[in-house]
C-alpha cells in the first residue's frame, strides 16, 4: 500500500490522515489517507510552489479535473469524495481503489493474454464510452492510468481532461502536458485516482 512518507510531506489533508504516498508526478503528490471513520481514501495534493509561482494555469487545470471527476461514477473510475481547490495547498479526495496500475501488473508478470487482456480491453472500452458520453475527453490514456481494481478496470488522472463546451486550450507553445514514455523516469502510482 505505498511507499513510506518523505520528510516534508504533510501528517494530515483538509481532515484526512496522511498514511503513505501513492504517486507523483509534476503537479503534486497522491497519498493514501483515511478519512474520520477509518476508510482508506486517496488523496491528490497539488504541489504548493506551483500554486504559488503560477499564472493560474495550474489552478484552472486542477479545477478542471475535478470538474470531469464529478460528471463520472464509481463504475469506470475512482469516485470523487472530496475537494478544496482553493484549499492550502489545494487536494481533491477520491476512493481508494485497491490494485496494482495496468502498467505494473504487467512489468510484474508479463503481457496480459486470453480472457484477462478481454477483460481489461472491454473494461477500459466502457469506461471510455461513459467518459465519452459524459463530455470528457481523457488525453493521457495510458497503462499507468489504469488501475486493476477488485471490480475491474478503472480509468484515472484527469488532470488534462478536456470537458465539452469549455476552452480547450489547456496547452501553450513549448508546453508539455501529460507524461513522456521515459524509461525509468516518474512513479507510478497504485490504487489512487491520481
């Protein structure tokens, strides 16, 4: 469940217990965390210097993840429980889904074959329909945002999710978003809507 907190990472998130890290990237930190009754949850902390050095791109980008987050339910991604964009730092709390990311299983024990690559495939292929039909374009599908859960596949991170009907321009010239194919390079999160 995670690797073991870091000097510097917080004890507790707007209520909720700091257990353990579950990812990061460039934008922040996801935790494991519980909530007051003992639930394990996940919790996605934008990382403070960038909400401080920022031109507001990251806020409206975070604001917009939680925007797509609450159009979806729990059958094709981890629910959203939680959120204070203009917390400090800002987070947003979705159910703890307790698998191993697509990209891990398969570093783990191989190529995906017969009935749980159909599995996994008709899964995904679901899940991208309701996200679809909700207005919401992922733009980061990829193994690392596909966490093997009890009840199936589950898509996550939509950090650079685009909705339906707002501007689209979430990118600038020499701009980046999502993550490159590095070898080696980034943590992969497990269980967490990251």
């Amino acid at each position: 469940m995670g690797t073991p907190l870091q000097a510097g990472d917080p004890d507790s998130i707007g209520g909720y217990r700091i257990l353990a890290r579950l990812g990061s990237g460039g934008m922040g930190t996801v935790y494991l965390a519980d909530d007051v009754t003992g639930t394990y949850v996940a919790v996605k902390m934008i990382k403070p210097e960038l909400v401080r050095h920022e031109d507001g791109a990251i806020s409206a980008r975070f604001r917009r993840e939680i925007a797509a987050l609450r159009r979806l339910g729990r059958r094709c991604t981890a629910a959203l429980l939680d959120a204070d964009p203009d917390g400090d730092p800002p987070y947003l709390v979705v159910e703890y889904i307790d698998g191993l990311a697509l990209s891990q299983a398969v570093r783990r024990d191989g190529p995906l074959r017969g009935a749980a690559l159909e599995e996994v495939a008709v899964g995904v292929a679901a899940a991208l329909e309701h996200i679809h039909g909700q207005g919401i374009a992922h733009r980061d599908l990829k193994p690392a945002n596909v966490l093997l859960g009890p009840h199936g596949p589950r898509v996550i991170d939509f950090g650079i999710a685009v909705l339906a009907g707002r501007d689209t321009r979430i990118t600038a010239t020499g701009q980046l978003w999502g993550t490159p194919a590095v070898h080696g390079a980034g943590t992969t999160p497990r269980g967490a809507g990251h």
